[in-house]
C-alpha cells in the first residue's frame, strides 16, 4: 500500500461551523445550515438559497493591512491555513527554507471582489477601482496569499477544474511530497457569493430553485431538482512520513492512500462517462480493493442525470447496495472547489470517531439506484474511505483516505 503521506493537521471554515471539532460536532448530528442568501440581494433570482459561513468575521482573525487586498474567499483561505499549520504544530525552524509548498484550487477565484470593482469602474469612473484588482479577484490567489503570509517557499500550485479541484489539489501535493518536498499545505476554500458568481452559476441550469431549505438540495431523491451552492473549504497539512516523524508530529489524521482523476468524453459522443475509472484508479493506487472501502463520501450533484451516473458507478464498482454512500454536503451546499476537500477532512473525523454522517433532508432514496444511503449517524469501524468529486466540464477525481493505523 502506498502509505507514505500522512495527513497531520486541518484547517476548516465551513457553513456547518469554524474549526474543523465544531463543523465535525454539527455534521454528526445532522444541523443543517442551508437557508436564505444573506451576503446580497437575491430577490430577484430564481435561486436564493445558500450555505453561507455565517460566523465568521474577518477583523477578528486577520490583520488589518490584509483586508482591503483579500476577496472573502482568501479571507477564510488564509485564516485556514493559520488553523491547519497551528493543528499540526508546524515550526518552520524544522524544516528547510524550501522545505513546504502550498497547492490550492478555485472555481471561480475572488469574484465578489471583482464584481464590487466593477461596480465601481461602471458607477464611479476607473480611479475608483482598487489597485488589488489585479490580483485579489484570480484563481491562484488563495496560493500566493497563503504562502506570502507563512513564509512558505517549497512549490505551489493552483488548479482550476471546479468542484473536482479540491481532490486534484490534494493529489497534486502528494506528488511533491513523491519528489522529496518535506511537507505541501493543501486543499481548497472556495465560493462566489455575489451577483456575478451566483449569475455564473445559474447558467448550468443545474441550481436548485427551490425556496424551502428542506426540499433544495436532495441527491439521490426521487424529486431531486439541483443543487445548492455555498462558501467555504478546508486547507490540509501533507507530510511524509519521514518528516512527520523527525520534527515529532502530534497526530496523525490518516493517510492519502489513493487519487486518480479523469476525464468524460465530450458531450454527445454515446461514450460512458469515467467517474468509475477515477474510483477504480484510486483504489489501484492506494493497493485496496472495493472489499477494502467501508464509505463512499459521494459527489451528490443533486440532479436526476448526474445522480443516476454516480449510482451506476457505485453498483458497478462496489455492487447493489454494497457499501455505505454519505453525501454530508446536503447541510452545506456544493462549496464548489472547497467542498471535496470539506469532505477529506469529514471523512477522516469519521475514520477517528468511526461514525458515518447523515445525508440530510432524503428520507426516502431513489430505489433504482440501489444505494446504501446513510441518512442517520451510523456507528461502525472504519478504516478507508473514497471520496468523489465532479467538476463542471467533465473532470472527475477520486481519493482514498485510511486511518492512520
């Protein structure tokens, strides 16, 4: 088995809670924390619900220099990285100068960033758009931010395949770690909570336009009608295992056993679509074989067609009713980037604790899709889990996590 990176600290902002003990607490007991946009006016859309962060206040944790150059995504992004190296007791004193490298993903960069200095450009005239603007609205942003702000100085990195990019992320940072890199912080804070983002994300047709929190975002239901999208991530401490134990790491979350991705076929071609193969791929490289796995945290793309696929995958791969499927991204929305690398850190709080978390608001499954679906916290020894995740445009990713042990 491929057990050579270990997972030895996390950092997590999402809309189930602040800290990755307090979004663990909610998850397990199922709180959902979907309800009306708050972050702008969103009468006038056909879709306005969101799964906002909506404790988190940036004065409190970020020096005052920092904020008039920061998107709210890098806000949170940075403030996560602070988390996730504290959580794993990171000294840079141990570590060479070019000892850790940072890689991140993003969907959609700073766009409420962008989209208020082009309120100004259009309102006011240029002279009242930021200088920031030029960097503070890109995909790479959270990455240069993050590094300049700790010092690190190893390789970064920054991968734009949406909501796949927060697997591809991590992926990427294990392939440094294969070439020799001490340590890689990784993952994904994510999401566009503006006019301009939610109008992107409305042109997929795939956004739920339902008004009750309860009834939005229901993969694998019956009645499944879209998505609700959301705000937020986590960043993730990869290390070897040659440097977690040299500098005395604290604790081990688990290990990245496994990642593959793929890519579908172009539209219209009649060929299947991969997800499969990334799952497939993944379990090779982590060495484990369907047997092996004791969850699946799901892509959950709460569409007919796009549920349908993912279920097909799952009977292939693990047979009718073969294995427990979570989607714990009902209680937050699809955080776009950032809600697969949530889902990493949700599952390896699960393989700790050895408890499933619910999918929330499905009381009834599809019964085509013959899924193992766990709508209620479960109880029971876990050991490897798979996480999938699909991107907008055909990218799919696919990561294996077994407990430290």
């Amino acid at each position: 088995m491929n057990a050579d990176t270990v997972i030895t600290g996390m950092g997590v902002l999402a809309p189930t809670g602040l800290g990755h003990e307090e979004h663990w607490t909610n998850t397990q007991s199922g709180a959902s924390a979907i309800g009306p946009v708050t972050r702008f006016d969103a009468e006038r859309y056909p879709s306005r619900l969101a799964g906002e962060v909506a404790d988190f206040v940036p004065e409190e944790h970020l020096p005052s220099r920092l904020l008039p150059q920061t998107d709210h995504m890098t806000r949170m992004a940075l403030v996560a990285s602070d988390w996730a190296l504290a959580d794993a007791g990171f000294d840079p004193a141990l570590l060479p100068e070019y000892g850790v490298g940072v890689v991140t993903a993003a969907s959609a960069g700073g766009f409420e960033f962008g989209h208020r200095e082009l309120q100004n450009l259009w309102g006011r005239g240029p002279e009242y758009v930021s200088a920031y603007q030029s960097f503070a609205w890109f995909y790479a942003v959270n990455t240069g931010q993050v590094s300049i702000r700790h010092g690190l100085r190893g390789p970064a990195g920054a991968l734009v395949t949406e909501q796949a990019g927060g697997l591809d992320a991590l992926g990427q940072a294990r392939r440094q770690l294969r070439r020799g890199q001490p340590m890689v912080l990784a993952g994904a804070v994510d999401g566009s909570p503006c006019p301009w983002g939610w109008v992107a994300q409305l042109s997929t047709d795939r956004m739920s336009r339902e008004s009750d929190p309860a009834l939005a975002y229901r993969p694998f239901a019956a009645d499944a009608a879209g998505y609700v999208p959301g705000e937020g991530g986590a960043l993730l401490v990869l290390e070897s295992e040659e440097s977690a134990r040299a500098r005395g790491a604290r604790r081990r979350y688990g290990r990245l056993a496994g990642y593959a991705a793929t890519f579908d076929p172009p539209p219209g071609s009649g060929r299947p679509a991969n997800l499969e193969r990334a799952a497939r791929a993944a379990l090779d490289d982590a060495g484990l074989g369907p047997e092996d796995i004791d969850v699946v945290f799901a892509d959950a793309a709460g569409t007919p067609e796009q549920d349908a696929a993912e279920a097909d995958a799952l009977r292939s791969l693990f047979g009718p009713h073969g294995v427990p499927v979570t989607a714990p991204k009902t209680m937050t929305g699809r955080l776009s980037a950032g809600g697969p690398a949530v889902d990493v850190a949700t599952a390896l709080l699960a393989l700790r604790d050895g408890v499933i978390p619910p999918t929330v608001h499905v009381a009834r499954p599809l019964p085509d899709h013959t899924l193992d679906l766990v709508t209620a916290p479960r109880r029971v020894p876990l050991a490897a889990a798979l996480i999938l995740a699909r991107g907008q445009g055909g990218f799919n990713s696919a990561l294996v996590v077994t407990a430290p042990n």
